[in-house]
C-alpha cells in the first residue's frame, strides 16, 4: 500500500498546489484582432496580463483528461470587458466542464451553425459545454475571475475559429453592470 499526498485546488481562488504545476500567461499584446477596437487594444499597455491558464501536466493518451483553472484578470479594452481568446476543440466533438470559482462573469458558447448561448459564471457554477461548441470567458466583475476546468486530453485547441466565424457577440460595460451586444450592431 502506498499513501500520498496529491496536487490540491484552493477552490475559492482557484489557485493548484502542484509541484509540477504549468502556468501561461496571455499578454495583450497576444490578443491581436480579438477585441472590437483593435486600435486602442493595439495602443494599450502590451505586456499587461489578461489572462492567465495553470494546469497540471498535459495527459495525451486517449481517454485521458486534463484538469485546469482559467484566471481572468479585471479591466476592459475601451468598454469591452477582459476575456480570453476562445477556441473550439480540435476534435470537435470533444466535450468539457468548467465550474466557476471565484468572481463573476459569463461563458459564452456558440455552436458551428452560429447559435449563442451565455451562462452566468460565478463561484459554485457548473457548465457543460458539449461537443461542437465554441466557448470564451468574459470577465464582466471588479475581480479576478476563475474557473476550473476538465476536459479530454486529445481534445485540442483550434483558434482558427475566430478568424473564420468568430463569437456572434460581444460584452460591453453598461451602468447595470454589462450588455451583450449582436457584432452585426458594432460599428
Ligand atoms: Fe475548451
């Protein structure tokens, strides 16, 4: 018999306990064309942090999965909230979770035929994102947002996604809090 003490989550921040842990960061200057005004993304501070991934390991064998938490920081481009780039999985029918930790914000999914749908995030949060689906984290709080993720090793990241289709629509601040906006209706 064998006992030891695995890699651990502090569920209210999100942040893994692992020795092995493995963290990348997306700078602004990483996120070229994915917010609405490209000009003033292009002219703000670049190596500011926007977003910022840790996971254990990447498992590759199939049917193996991969564990993860996704940190959005706070802040908007002009009144376009923080987010991450977004991507579709590689194998396309490859499903996911995420579960929400801390802060508050939305997932946005939107299947290849362009239907959106928008979650709440927030902590204790459970979301399905089923095969086929297009998904990006929004960051609409005052505070970091986190959320854990499990989803298949062989699953991949295609990105292509956002210059071929792109997300139908965007989060932009309002005196509410936020407001989703159709692309069609962006100027
Ligand atoms: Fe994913």
């Amino acid at each position: 018999m064998y006992l030891s003490i695995p890699a651990s989550v502090n569920y209210l921040t999100g942040q893994i306990d692992a020795e092995n842990v493995v963290i990348k960061e997306t700078k602004l200057s990483d996120l070229e064309g994915v917010f609405a005004d490209e000009t003033l993304r292009a002219k703000s501070v670049q190596d500011q942090i926007i977003y910022q991934v840790e996971m254990l390991p990447a498992q590759q064998a199939e049917g193996e999965l991969n564990f993860g938490v996704s940190h959005i920081e706070p802040g908007s481009i002009g009144d376009e909230f923080h987010m991450t780039r977004g991507h579709i999985h590689q194998r396309q029918e490859q499903a996911e979770f995420y579960f929400g930790s801390q802060g508050e914000g939305l997932l946005l999914m939107q299947t290849e035929q362009g239907e959106v749908s928008i979650e709440k995030v927030f902590p204790g949060s459970v979301h399905h994102i089923p095969g086929f689906v297009a998904h990006r984290l929004i960051n609409t709080g005052n505070t970091r947002l986190s959320a854990l993720a499990v989803w298949p090793a062989i699953a991949g990241h295609n990105y292509d996604f956002l210059d071929e289709i792109g997300f139908k629509v965007r989060i932009f601040k309002s005196r509410t809090g936020y407001r989703i906006v159709h692309t069609d209706n962006i100027k």
